[in-house]
C-alpha cells in the first residue's frame, strides 16, 4: 500500500530537513529521502551566514541580483534562522549570536574563522592576542594538535588528559558519564592554570553536549570553549542529529539510506520516486517534491569532461562557459566559476527550463550560490529550504 505525501523532500542535509521541518510545522504529511548521512556531519557546527562585513545580513544587498539570498530575502532569511535556533534550543543545543554581527571562532589550525552562528560550547572562542588561553588536549587523541596553537599565541599554554580512549567520538561519549566529569574537573583543578580562559577540541558529549558544557564551566569555574576538529566532528553530529530528532517529533516519515531508483511523472508533474534497494522497490508518492541533493561534494551534481548533470531528475544545469574556464589558476583563490553551476529557480524556487509544476529546489544545488567565495553554505540552507518549503506549501495548500 503506498502513503501519498503532501511533500516528498530528497536530501537529507540541512537544507532537506529544514524544508521538512517548515512543511510538518504546518500540518503537512511529509516524507524526507536521503541515500545516507550529510556533509554536515563533518562541519565545524557552525552557521556561515555571509562573510562579506560585519553585518551580514545587511550585507546581502552587495551580492549579485541572481544568488540564492536575493531571492529569499532579508526577512525571510532572518526569519528562517531564528526558526532553526528555535530547534536547536528546544534539542538542548542553544546557538548564540546575531544575524548583523559575524564572530570569529578559534580553529584546531591555530586561526579564527569567521562565522555568524555558534553552538553555546563555542561563545567564548574569540579572544584577545595577549589574553591567557589554556588548550586541553587528550592523551594519543587523533587529529587534534594543540601546538599549532600555542605557537601562534605566546600567551597560551597547554596540558594533557588522559580519558583512557583516543578517538573523539570515544572521547565524547566519555564526558556523558557523570564520573569521568567530576575527574576530569578534579584533575582540571589541581593543574593550578593562571586566569584566563580554558579551551579544548570539540568533545564535551554527544547527545547532551550543552549539558556537559555547563557543568564543565561550572565545575572550573572559567570561560571554556570548544574547538572544532578534523572530521569526524562533534558539532556537526551533534547539529545533523537535533534536526534529525525534530523531524521524528513532528511526524516525518524518514526513508534513510535509500537511494532514488526511478522517477514516475504524469505530465508535467512527479507523482513518485521509487527507492533503491534489497527486495521489493519502495514507492514513494507526493503531491510535491523538493530536491535538496547538495551540490558535487553531495553528489547532486557530477561534472563531466565538459557538462554538468543534476543527478534525480535530470534537470538542466547552469553551465558557467567551457571546462577551461571552470576554475582558477590559483587553485586556493576563492571564486572559481564552477561553483556557479548549478540549477536556476524562479522566484517560488521551481526550477527554470523545465516544464514540471510540482518540484522545488532549495540548498547549494542551487546556480549562483558560490558557496565558497561568500562563505554562506549552512545559512544558505537553512534560508533556501525555510523558503522552497514555504512555497511548496502555498502550492499544495
């Protein structure tokens, strides 16, 4: 027996579950299909909103006429992120910051990114040269070297714990048990650190990380931070699970890991997408679908020698000029004209040249994003998909 969906929204990151979690709050029966975890495991956690000035809302009027933002808007991009700070507060993860103040946040490379939104663990992670900051680090932990700190602050200093395991998941699922805390915060406290903030990678729990960063902070009585790390990453498992969670609590029927097998149309409209997969195939039908793939890194693009494809439904891709104008000569320098592929949507985020009515596109499959160059991936998202969703509602309503 087959489910019919008001909406059917392929993709599990961000974007994807965001665009879910608008349509469920809005009493629609809505379904999200996913071939496996996102790339946002692997994020720092934090939200990019626009690296351009201190403001980066304001800061949306400077971009091209034809990138994602513009056609959101201020409003509705403002909105969007106060809607997924919602969901992270209610998920026991509370985001601090502004949408008109980017902040810098301490890397594992010693140096600050910038971004908009934080996890609460990060608050304290921007600081002044000559301020004190004390790295812990982990006993034989991978991918996390806290010399690539202190060497570039004199005024830093740094000292080891062993947890009994070396991986920052093991290292994260420690800090969950109530003992090891109240060692560690014994061994902390008789390290006699001067004044001054405590910083160390990204491994204060994993399902109740903000709980374990109070009591921590409590315990020491001092500003701590997190530090993002390499991939795997705490925060960005900690960030994919909450949205997860909250689509679960509002009714979204989940078909993970199953990848698209075939698509049904009728028309000019999608009437379902059939799953990958052992056994019998798995219908899925909707009234309204929304593509939420991701761009390359994700899989909803592939590059060819000289074309682009959409992987799903087969849609035309923007194509900025032949192959050898796709990139940079300096491959390091930001705004490589590949990354303005992609596929180009209306003003309700229906893709153009094509005649089907009932598909939406949100998240960085979109043409124009330059996800890089403006430094704007999970905000984009969470904008893009906030608005598909919006507008996928209004057409199935």
């Amino acid at each position: 027996m087959n489910t019919l969906y008001d909406a059917v929204i392929i993709g599990g990151g961000i974007s994807g579950m965001m665009a879910a979690i608008t349509l469920a709050e809005a009493g629609k029966k809505v379904a999200v299909v996913s071939k496996g975890d996102p790339v946002c495991c692997f994020s720092t956690g934090c939200i990019d909103l626009l690296a351009n000035g201190d403001d980066p809302l304001q800061a949306i009027d400077s971009l091209p006429g034809n990138h994602p933002y513009r056609l959101v808007g201020k409003e509705t991009v403002e909105k969007a992120l106060e809607s997924f700070r919602g969901i992270m507060t209610e998920g026991g993860m509370p985001y601090v910051g502004d949408v008109h103040a980017n902040r810098r946040v301490l890397t594992s490379l010693g140096r600050f990114k910038i971004t908009c939104l934080a996890p609460e663990t990060m608050e304290f992670a921007d600081f002044e040269p000559d301020e004190y900051i004390h790295i812990i680090s982990f006993y034989k932990m991978k991918d996390f070297y806290p010399q690539y700190i202190t060497s570039r602050y004199p005024n830093a200093g740094c000292s080891v714990f062993d947890p009994g395991v070396i991986t920052t998941a093991g290292i994260a699922e420690k800090f969950e048990d109530k003992q090891f805390v109240e060692d560690f915060l014994s061994w902390l406290w008789e390290l006699d650190i001067p004044e001054g903030r405590i910083a160390m990678p990204a491994v204060l729990g994993r399902t109740f990380a903000g709980d374990v960063y109070r009591e921590v902070s409590a315990g020491c009585e001092r500003k701590v931070f997190e530090i993002p790390t390499l991939p795997p990453s705490m925060p960005g498992l900690r960030l994919f699970t909450i949205l997860k969670k909250s689509l679960t609590h509002k009714g979204v029927d989940l078909y993970w890991g199953r990848g698209i097998y075939s698509v049904e149309r009728l028309g000019n409209q999608i009437e379902a997408v059939t799953l990958a997969g052992e056994g019998r195939p798995t219908r899925v039908e909707g009234k309204a679908f929304i593509l939420a793939t991701g761009s390359f890194v994700s899989g909803g693009l592939q590059a060819s020698m000289d074309a682009v494809a959409e992987t799903i439904f087969d849609l035309p891709a923007y194509l900025p000029g032949g192959r050898e104008v796709w990139f940079n000569e300096d491959f390091f320098a930001p705004g490589h004209e590949i990354e303005k592929a992609g596929i180009r949507v209306d003003s309700s985020f229906r893709p153009v040249d094509t005649e089907l009515e009932n598909l939406h596109v949100c998240g960085s499959i979109l043409a124009f994003s330059e996800v890089m160059k403006y430094r704007c991936g999970h905000g984009m998202a969470i904008a893009t998909g906030v608005a598909a969703a919006e507008a996928c509602g209004g057409l199935i309503s």
